[in-house]
C-alpha cells in the first residue's frame, strides 16, 4: 500500500482520476460491439450523470487539503453519495467484463477490430477508477480528517 501511496500522491491521484472520468464519460457512449457512438440513447448519460459527484467530491477533497481544513456535513453528505456511485462503478466494471467474454456468443457475426483493444482498455479504467476513488477517500481520511461532528459544537463558544 505504501508502494502506491509513493506513485499516486493526492495531486496526481485527483489528477489521474478526473482523466479517468473523463476517458469514461467519451466511452460511455461507445458501442464495443457495432464500433460507433450513440449520443441520442438514455442509459449512455447515466454514467456521465453519476460522476459529477466523484467530481464535485475532488474538488471538495482538493480544497479541504490546500486550504487545512477540517470535514463538514457537506463533505460527509458527497461522500455517502459517493459511495452509492461507487456500487455503480463496480456494476459498470463487471459489465464490461462480461461483454468482453460474451465474445464467443457472436462468433458468427461481424465483430469490429477494435472489439478486444478498446474493450480491454475500457475495462482496465472501470477498474483504474475503482482503486482511485478507494485511494482518494483513503486521501480524505488521512488528510482532512475523520467525520467527529458530536464532538465539534462541545468546543465552541457562540459567544464570541
């Protein structure tokens, strides 16, 4: 873990997963098995949709680390969100699993070249995204702090 913690600091790690989201979001809208893009179907926005609050949560996370700052109900509320994202993360991953070894069902059909390439690179950042968004709310935890909010109101004094 410390291995990864040395290649993937914060910044690259916020950096590397806003590409990531990014390269998702244009292949959310591919199709692996006809080799084109469809714009105008509904379930392709999903994704899309879904990652604006991973977005939304680095830049939370970006800007409670630059400026020391501690957690907020905020943050906490981005991250529970976050992690109902995540679950569609995973789906999204073993769905691009499977349509890479359902392969074999269309074997007398017409597949594209770029079926395996670009089906194995899909796949390979479905799961890039899954350990960047552990790491960066492993960042959260160890940079910003934990969520202690029964203890916060005990200390301060409105006052004044």
């Amino acid at each position: 873990m410390k291995f990864i913690l040395k290649i993937l600091p914060w910044k690259k790690t916020i950096n590397v997963s806003i590409a990531v989201i990014a390269l998702l979001i244009i292949f959310s809208f591919y199709g692996l098995y006809t080799n084109s893009f469809y714009l105008l179907k509904p379930n392709n926005y999903i994704f899309p949709l879904l990652s604006l609050t991973h977005l939304t949560f680095l830049y939370v996370l970006w800007f409670k680390i630059k400026e020391d700052e501690l957690t907020d109900p905020q943050m906490r509320n981005i991250e529970y969100i976050l992690y109902v994202v995540f679950a569609v993360y995973v789906f999204k991953t073993f769905e691009s699993l499977f349509i890479l070894t359902s392969y074999s069902e269309f074997q007398n059909h017409i597949i594209p070249a770029s079926f395996f390439p670009l089906g194995i690179l899909i796949f390979l950042l479905h799961v890039a995204l899954l350990g960047l968004t552990l790491l960066a709310i492993k960042y959260r935890k160890d940079l910003v702090g934990d969520y202690k909010f029964d203890d916060m109101n005990q200390h301060i004094d409105s006052w004044e």
